[in-house]
C-alpha cells in the first residue's frame, strides 16, 4: 500500500498537530508529512480536501462475545463493524464463555483479531478481575498481563465485595493496569429494567435508581485513596452525581479515570416511552438533566473517553417484552457520527478534545503506547468527513446483530477509511 493523502487537516492531540498537510504512506509508515508534497510515482492520490486525518480511534469497551455467544457477534464480524466505524482498535471486555480469565482465552481472541480482515483492526483483551467473573476468588492476574491484557474488569457485572475490590486494585497495580468498574450496588438494581423516576412509574416499570451507580463509586474511591498507587476506571457512567463524585475525587489527586457512551449524552429515559427493547442498556437512559452533566464532563475533562459499550444480542432475544429483554446495544458504526453530532457540531467539543476521548485517552489509560502523526511513525490513522451527512440504517449494519436505538437518525459526520498494519479499509 502506497498512499499519499493530499490536502488533509490532520489533528493530533500528542503533537499538538492541528494543521491542512499531505501524508505520504509507504510500507505501513508516514514516509513523509508536510505542507504541498509532490505527487511521486506509484502512489494513489487521496483527495482529504474538507476531510481529517486523526490516531486512530481506538473503542476500550467491546463486547465481542466470541468464545461463546458467536450467534451474537463474533470477532471477525466485530472487527468489520469497528472498521466500518472507524476504530483501529478495540478491547474486548471479558464476559465471554468461558470468560477471558486465563492466558489461553486471552491469547486465543488476540489470534481471532488477528485472522479478522487480515488484522488491521487490534483486538486487545481485557482480562477477567475474578475467575468467571464471579467476583469471589481473583484471576490470575501475572498470566493474564503476561498474555496481554490491557486491563482487568467484570464487567456485566460489579465487583460487589469490597474485599476483593481492594485486592483487585492492589495486584492490577503491580502491573500498571487500570481496574475498570461496572458500577453498581447489586441489591438495588434486582429487576430494574430502566431509569427509575416519573417516566418508570407512568409506564408501569421498574426502575434502577442513579444511587445505585453513585454509591458503588463513592466505595471504590475510598478504597483508591487508600491504595493510591492503583489505577481505577469507571465504565458508562451515567449521572450527574457520578460526574460530580469523580470531578472531585480527580482535584483531590486520586488516580481516577471514567467513561461514557454516546447514547447515554444522546438519548434520555423517555427514549423507553415506545417500549422498545433497544433502549434498554444496564447503566439505563437517564433524564435531561444527567444528560447535560455528562456533556459538561466531558467538556471540562472529567469524563475522559468515550466508549460504545457495544453490546450485540440477537432480534429473537430482544423482540420479547421490555422486562425480559437483555440489556445493551450495538454501538461501533455509530459512535462517532453521534459525537460528530452531538458534540462537535454543537460546540460542546472541539475536534482536538474528541479525537483525544477517542483515541489518546483510552490508549493512556490502557497504558498502549500513544500514536503520533509524524515522520517516520507507524501510519494508525483513522480518516474522517465532519460533514457527511447520512442515515442510520441497521438492515446494513456489520455487526451480526441489528439491536440499536439509532435506526432511521440523521447524524452529521462519520470515518471514509482507516489505515493500519500496512492496509487502508474504506468505511461505510
């Protein structure tokens, strides 16, 4: 692959890069970056007029379901929806069957990544806090960071004993890997199906209270001041109180990081008012309000990433009733034409600020080593057009599922492409 991206407007939160340059691409490195290169022979022209070039996007919260739920999602399929949504990279959280919490699993969904598409998406597991995630008894932690893994969590489910929480963070912090939290007080959520509040109540549903998300933070950050050395995430957070709790805990020094998805500053709790299924999601929609403080969060750098927590689930298990449904909804192909949308074009955010929740971020706190558009570097590129305007479709949808809120939703921006491994993917 021999490429030479003319005219583009290259941002680059790790240089500091925000500039119209060219790019010349060559054996899967940026041969040449600058202002006006000539055209030399035997590259394809780009045209990148209008059009960015950024790191490439990389999604922390993936739920890939492979091994185990391959009716669902499987790597290959995950990674041409990542693709197609413009991530080079994505994590895969453990909740798989077996779940990732031993070094052969770990090993085998890298492999899977790697057969996928020829490898030009990563696949980088996250590896199980408690064997089967059952948040009794702590996985093998050297293992699992010896095979790879960027990350330990149970996610899909919290870790509820404060006992283990606290060996959790102090073996992760042996090998400088980040706890990530699925956070939640179990005893509170036992049948909740959505947000609980007035909507819930006029439509006969039980509720989740925001507490239940916020006490299980306020927990684990006594436990961090207490073992400062760890490093502890906090996945989809969901309220203003969650915000304000980690906004403080961050001026008191702690080592605290967070994430939200883009339906949970896109969509509220009346979303659920048709009673479709895919506005069903553990943490719920919630109210304008929290919305509102999630997107101060993310503009006052509180909230440092955002994740799609893409959850695939068949149309069989999701056409049922609302009670039943399992929670979750496919997100890789949408993220970033919904914060295009909603972020950006509604100056929440620049597009400096984006690309670094998007990319620089979650490789910082995964601790991947960082990608930097220059001379001589790794070509990790994603392409994006701001102004593309297109509609959501999910009859072609990469993904093997189908269960997403956005069906039919104009969205403003999205990827043409991504670069990677020595391959350019055209997206869409």
């Amino acid at each position: 692959m021999k490429l030479h991206l003319s005219k583009a407007h290259v941002i680059d939160p790790v240089t500091g890069t925000d500039a119209i340059l060219d790019l010349r691409i060559a054996d899967g490195r940026i041969e040449r970056m600058g202002p006006g290169l000539p055209q030399e022979r035997g590259f394809e022209v780009i045209d990148m007029t209008g059009k960015i070039v950024t790191p490439g996007l990389m999604d922390m919260h993936v739920h890939l379901r492979e091994p185990g739920f391959e009716h669902k999602e499987t790597i290959a399929t995950g990674c041409a929806a990542a693709a197609a949504g413009g991530f080079t990279a994505i994590a895969c959280m453990p909740n798989t069957n077996p779940a990732i919490d031993d070094e052969s699993v770990a090993r085998y969904v890298q492999e899977q990544g790697r057969r996928a598409a020829n490898g030009v998406v990563d696949v980088l597991p996250i590896g199980a806090a408690t064997k089967g995630r059952s948040g009794e008894e702590l996985a093998p932690f050297a293992e699992l960071a010896e095979a790879g893994a960027i990350g330990f969590s149970d996610d899909g489910a919290p870790i509820a004993s404060a006992e283990i929480m606290r060996r959790v963070l102090e073996y992760a912090s042996m090998y400088d890997l980040p706890v990530i939290q699925h956070a939640e007080e179990p005893t509170m959520v036992r049948g909740g199906c959505m947000h609980e509040g007035s909507v819930s109540l006029r439509l006969g549903l039980p509720g989740i209270p925001r507490v239940a998300e916020e006490i299980m933070i306020a927990r684990d950050l006594i436990l961090l001041r207490y073992i400062p050395r760890a490093r502890y995430h906090v996945a989809h957070i969901s309220t203003a109180e969650s915000v304000d709790l980690i906004r403080r805990a961050k001026a008191q020094g702690l080592n605290v990081t967070c994430e939200v998805t883009p339906h949970h500053f896109t969509l509220t709790d009346e979303a659920v008012e048709g009673y479709d299924t895919n506005t069903k999601m553990n943490p719920p929609l919630r109210p304008r309000e929290d919305v509102e403080a999630l997107k101060e969060g993310l503009k006052d750098g509180t909230i440092d990433v955002i994740a799609t927590d893409h959850a695939p689930h068949t149309v069989d298990e999701k056409e049922v009733e609302y009670t039943a449904a399992p929670f979750g909804i496919i997100g890789l192909e949408t993220a970033l034409g919904l914060a295009l949308t909603e972020l950006v074009h509604t100056k929440v955010l620049t597009l400096s600020q984006l690309i670094g929740k998007l990319s620089t971020n979650p490789r910082r706190i995964t601790s991947r080593p960082p990608i930097r558009l220059e001379q001589g570097a790794p070509a990790n590129l994603t392409l994006i057009d701001p102004d593309i305007e297109w509609i959501v479709d999910r009859g072609t949808s990469h993904s093997k599922s189908q269960n997403s809120p956005f069906g039919g939703r104009r969205l403003k921006g999205g990827a043409i492409g991504i670069i990677n491994h020595g391959m350019y993917v055209s997206a869409g």
